[in-house]
C-alpha cells in the first residue's frame, strides 16, 4: 500500500489492521520547509534529506469503543542549529495514540490519553497522519548538545561572561541614559 493512498482509518480500525511500513522524508512538502539542508548544490536550492521515516500504525478500537490509532513514527531530521547555524540531525522517536473522531464535538469526548485526528471526509493517507507526528515532535529551538556544537563552548563562556582567554565582556547597562536625564533634571530644578 502506499503511503498517498487513501485509507479509511474507522473502516481500519473496525478491522484491526495494522500499517507498517518506510517512507521517504523527501515526499512530506509540509514539513520539508521546516528541515535544514543536508548539503548545498553550488548556486542551487538546498536538497532535502534521502532519509525516511520508519512507522508501525496499529488500528483499533479500545475497550470503551473508541476508534483508535496506536503505534511509532522514528525518523533523523536535519534541523539547523540555532546557536552554530549548522546542520545538526535531530532523533525523533514518537509513540502515538490517537483517537479518531470526524466531529470537533467527539474529539472533546475523548479520554485524555487520546489526541484526536479529525477526519471529516472518512478518508486520509497514511502519509498525512506520520507528518503531523513529525511536525509536533519538532523542537521550538532546535540545538546540539553543548559538547557537540562547534559554538557550544563559546556560548557557554558568552552566557558566564567570559571570552576565552581576553577579558571579561561588559555590557553597559541599557537604563544608564534615564539615569543620566534623572540627574540633569533634578539639578535644573534646584
């Protein structure tokens, strides 16, 4: 089955099936503008990543009758580090539960270990439903480990105040020029 075929997910899960299955990085358009570049073709646009995302998808329905999704969707991301500006891989491993509901109404019925996937036309891809994890697993502020990033020392002696080996950095107070118009003021009025 491929993963832009259309699925029916309640049908799916009345029949507890199960998806497994690869699917390329490169064929998620929502998400590949969040990516960084894996490498950069002379005076060209950034390639997207060749890697793909390993997904388990089990349907069901739980003991209270819910129509549910179960399963795991890993993947390397390229993001760029937002302290080096590199390209940094970035491990997502996420276990999904997901209620199906085709009401807004439904979705707030649903237990809470429950996110609800709105299916509104009975019908979806498998590819929509592994981009949505990926896209929420993604960080605010994507980072390497501070050993890992080529600026993380830098940073770290930046945020303690120290350069390396020159002398400590200091910053000149951003309310020093009230103070001074304080000052001004108050002899004016004497």
């Amino acid at each position: 089955m491929s993963t832009r075929e259309m699925i029916e997910p309640l049908a799916l899960a009345a029949r507890g099936r199960t998806l497994e299955g690869r699917l390329p990085i490169s064929s998620l358009s929502r998400l590949l503008p969040l990516l960084g570049p894996v490498e950069r073709v002379m005076d060209g646009p950034y390639l997207p990543t060749q890697s793909d995302v390993d997904y388990l998808l089990e349907f069901g329905v739980d003991e209270g009758g819910n129509p549910r999704i179960t399963g795991s969707v890993k993947a390397t991301l390229p993001l760029i580090c937002q302290r080096c500006m590199e390209t940094m891989g970035f491990s997502v491993s996420t276990q999904t539960q997901l209620g199906i509901v085709s009401s807004r109404a439904a979705a707030q019925q649903l237990p809470e270990c429950y996110d609800p996937l709105l299916v509104l036309d009975d019908e979806i891809t498998v590819a929509s439903i592994i981009e949505d994890e990926l896209i929420l697993a993604l960080p605010q502020v994507a980072m390497h480990n501070n050993e890992d990033c080529p600026q993380g020392e830098a940073f770290l002696n930046a945020r303690d105040g120290q350069q390396g080996d020159a002398t400590t950095v200091r910053r000149e107070n951003p309310f020093a020029v009230l103070s001074q118009l304080k000052t001004s003021q108050s002899g004016k009025n004497d």
